[in-house]
C-alpha cells in the first residue's frame, strides 16, 4: 500500500473517531429533546438533561482539543551536536543517503535499549518537519558497529517509507480516543470515590448506634461515564487491528532496508542481540547501578550506565544461550510489532550477501570521547538528589559499602528487640549477652512474624522463628565482622557479591549460627570467632564501616 493509500485510510480512522463522538452527542441530544417535547418538565427531567451535558462534556473535549500530538525531547536524554559527534554523525548522514532520505535534524542518546526516530510534520503528516533520532547508549555498549548500522538503518527505513510523517494521523487518532476514554473513566472514578465516601460515612453512623457494619457498595455511582467510554473503547480496539497489519508491513520493510545496507547476517545477529541487551541492561540497572542507593552511593562517575560492558563481559557465556534461544513472545490481536522471532526467520532466509555478521569495531567507537559522554548522560537523566550522592571510587568500594549497609540495616529488627527484652543497646556484644542469659525466645517472640507464625505456639512456634534468627544473626554477625576488620564484600560481575571471610571459614560460621540458634544456645563459637574475641566484655575497639 502506497504512503498515499495509508494516509486516506488513517485519516479515515480518524474521522471514525468523530462519528462515533457525533452519534453519542446525537443520541444525548434526541433522548433530552424526546424527553422535553414529550412534557417532561419534573426534576426528574432536569436531572436526565443535567447529566446529558455533564457526559457531553468530556466528549467534546477528546473531539475537539485543539492541539495534536506532538514530540517532545526526552527528558532523560543528552542532545549531541555534529561537532560534538561528527562520526555518529557521519555514519547518521551516510545511512540517509544511503535509504534516499534526509537526516535526523538532532540526535540524543537515551539511557535505554533503544532507537527511536520521530517527525514533527504538519497538517496530519502532509508535509515534512523537525526530524529527530534516539540511540540509546546500552546499544553503543553491547553492539558492534555493523550491528548499529543495521538498527539504525531499519529506523531510516521508516523514514524513506514515509512512516513517520504518517505517524502523526495514526498518534492523532490514538490520542484523541485516549483523551476522550481517559476523561471519562477518571470522571467515573471520582464519582464512585465520592459515593464511597458517603457510604462509608452512613455505615460509620451505623456502628456508632450500636448496629453491625455492612459492606460499602457504590451502586450504579459514575455508570453513564463508562457507559459513555465504552463505544470509544471498542472503536479504539477497532482502530488498533485495522492498523496493525500496515505496521507489521512496515517493520518488515524497515528490515529489508537494513538488511540491504548493513549486510543480511548483521541485521539478523542485531535483531537477536537487542532483546538480550534489554534483558542484561535492566539487570545492570536494578543489581549494580542502583545498588549503592540505600547507602546513598552512586558509580564512579560515568559508570552509572558505562558500567554495562564489564557485565556483558564477565556475563558472556550466560548471554549467548539467550541469544541462540529467541524471545517467546505471546501473540496479540493488538501487537503493532511483529515477533522478533519472526523477523529474525524472515532476514535469515535471504540470500547470502556474503557480508560478516560481526566487525572489530565496538559501537561505541563511534563517539569521539565515551567517558564523557556517559558521564554527561548521567547529568541529563538522574535526578537532582541521585546527583548529589557521594560518588564510589571504584565499583568495589561501592559494593562492599553497599551490602555492608544492607547487612546492618538487615539488623535493626533483631538489636530492637533485644532493647525491648533486655533494656541493652542492641549492640552485637549485648545480644550475645541475651542470648547467654536465656532471653533468646523472648526476643524471638518481640520479632514480626507472619499470621501463621504468630498462631504458632511451642515447638512449632520456635522452629518457625529459628530461620528468621538465625538470618537476623548472621547479618549481625558479619555486620561485626566488617566493623572489626574480620570480612568485607567482594565484586562479582558474574554472580552476586561475595563474603570474604579474612580468617575464619564459611563451615565454621555456618556452625556458631546453628549453635547460638539452638534448642540450648551456646554463643562460644561465635565469640571464638577471628576478630570477635572478647567480644563480650566489648573491650576490641571497633573499626568504622
């Protein structure tokens, strides 16, 4: 289908939208002027014609806003000009050529695993506009050269197919039927909330004479709004399948395109790459770059998102069996993107080009100063009290202060309980001392429990608890430890952190935990421990964490 073709069918859609928003007015109307005509003059037909107006409103607010969807900058992204980047964006400029288009008017790299391009046209995508391209950075971290190419060469695919400047019809029409459905609902809402509010209120008075409670039920409160919404959500489900088969058809094209300017086997090898880099960077994220968080630490500086190549380094091995195993995705009548597992088939069966799928050139190559511009990134996307966090000087003071903060922190439960029984200060030497004076299942007892622990009474209760203790105690423990000089946390980018005990065994502080946490508790292999003798007179100095 030619882009002419796609632009009379999206603007047809799009008139839908408001057909559908006349009919409902319509029908609004003729119920109030029936109702009128018909000699309805009570409040019970002031109220009917009330509420007609009060659902017509949100409606003509989603027909007739106005202004349409437009781009704008992402808020975590870092703009580079040409002279910044003059070989990204040479690259950028040869693929244009290359695909029969012109270039992005600005980049930005964006922290994620991404690239994006957008087209600020006008008059529903008639004319060309502001031309804007994303590449995220996690893809310069994890994708060679070639690789690169070939994503970006798919985003100007979209591009030379006019994709994106039809794109603005297509976000016209999702977003006025978003707007409209959106009003509506969040209008219904406010009115059960309101109705709840009353009903709580009655019941309230109800307890206070004595009475038993009954459950709140909000009625029929906010029924004509989703009422209202619900033709637009069917015509929006509508709107969706009917432009899912050009979207599909456009993303295959747009691999076609990289396929032939990046090679067939660079494409195919991109395309399994992009979802296993998303997987990798998320967990990067969530389990090194924020670990530091809690302790108020953040990566040395530029290492918050450059971090990731040292785990898809160490991580190889584990990220392979990923990318021979395509994604299962599980199919939608609404997918606007065709599985990646399908596209990657659909590559691999062209004919060979002869062209190698990897280069010896990293992505990031492309950038002239890679510390920098991660670093910058940082200052663009973190927020205002992530910057002001003291920065690590290397990653493995960050996680050796990172887990030994968890550690204490973990403690806090076991040292408030101890206070409560004992009076102490919840010092390790003064749980010792509880523990010695036979108040361990009284603290025990001062721990939170779950409902079925709590119902638990004798040996059950003690055998529910005893996990809880002995993990509450370990963490004490090599909190202790740590203080002392006696065990820090290690790095590892291919596992979790790791213990290390200076001079002890892990057999022999497994062994102190189980005695300590018995039936009879017994403290002396935990004092016997190296760097905790004299524990108990509390006479070793400690050593700030």
């Amino acid at each position: 289908m030619g882009s002419a073709l796609r632009a009379v069918r999206a603007l047809v859609l799009l008139l839908g939208f408001y057909l559908v928003g006349l009919v409902l007015l319509g029908a609004l109307g003729a119920a109030d002027w029936w109702l009128v005509a018909d000699g309805g003059h009570g409040i019970a037909a002031l109220k009917v014609v009330f509420l007609s107006l009060v659902v017509g409103v949100p409606i003509m607010q989603g027909m007739f806003a106005v202004r349409g969807p437009r781009f704008e900058p992402p808020a975590d992204g870092l703009r580079v000009e040409e002279h910044q980047e003059p070989r990204l964006w040479a690259v950028v400029r040869r693929l244009a050529e290359q695909t029969g288009t012109r270039a992005p008017d600005e980049i930005y790299l964006v922290p994620a695993v991404n690239a994006a391009v957008h087209e600020e046209s006008r008059l529903l995508g008639l004319f060309t506009g502001r031309r804007v391209l994303l590449v995220g950075m996690p893809l310069l971290s994890g994708l060679d050269e070639a690789q690169l190419v070939s994503v970006l060469a798919h985003e100007f695919g979209h591009y030379s197919n006019a994709d994106t400047r039809l794109g603005a019809i297509n976000r016209r029409g999702f977003e006025q039927i978003s707007r409209t459905v959106s009003t509506l609902m969040l209008r219904s809402a406010a009115k059960v909330d309101d109705e709840r509010v009353k009903a709580e209120q009655k019941e309230a008075r109800r307890v206070a004479k004595g009475k038993s409670a009954r459950q709140v039920h909000t009625g029929s409160a906010g029924l004509s709004y989703r009422l209202a919404a619900k033709p637009f959500i069917w015509y929006g489900m509508f709107y969706v399948r009917c432009m899912r088969g050009t979207m599909r058809r456009q993303e295959y094209a747009a691999d076609l395109a990289a396929a032939r300017i990046a090679g067939r086997a660079a494409t195919a090898s991109a395309l399994r790459e992009t979802p296993v880099l998303d997987t990798a960077f998320g967990f990067y994220m969530r389990s090194y770059a924020s670990l530091g968080a809690r302790a108020g630490l953040l990566p040395p500086q530029g290492e918050v998102y450059g971090g990731l190549h040292h785990f898809l380094e160490a991580r190889s091995d584990e990220l392979d069996e990923l990318r021979r195993a395509l994604p299962h995705e599980e199919l939608s009548p609404y997918d606007t993107h065709p599985p990646v597992a399908d596209r990657v088939t659909r590559i691999e069966q062209l004919p060979d080009d002869g062209r190698a799928a990897v280069t010896a050139d990293p992505a990031l190559g492309l950038l002239d100063d890679p510390a920098a511009a991660f670093a910058a990134l940082e200052q663009a996307s973190l927020t205002s009290e992530a910057l002001r966090m003291r920065r690590a000087g290397d990653w493995a003071q960050l996680v050796h202060e990172s887990m030994a903060t968890y550690a204490d922190g973990a403690t806090q439960p076991l040292r408030q309980a101890v206070r409560e029984v004992t009076g102490a200060d919840g010092s390790f030497d003064s749980v010792l001392a509880a523990i010695d004076a036979g108040a361990l299942w009284q603290v025990a007892d001062r721990l939170p429990k779950s409902a079925q622990a709590a119902a638990a009474t004798g040996r059950a209760a003690r055998e529910f608890v005893r996990p809880r203790l002995y993990d509450l105690l370990r963490d004490l423990t090599v909190t202790e430890l740590i203080a002392r000089g006696g065990a820090h946390f290690e790095l590892s980018w291919s596992d979790a952190a790791l213990l290390r005990l200076h001079d002890a065994s892990e057999e022999q502080l497994t062994r102190a935990l189980d005695a300590a946490v018995a039936d009879v508790p017994d403290t002396t292999g935990l004092r016997e421990l190296p760097h905790l003798a004299g524990a108990a007179d509390g006479t070793r100095e400690r050593e700030s964490i």
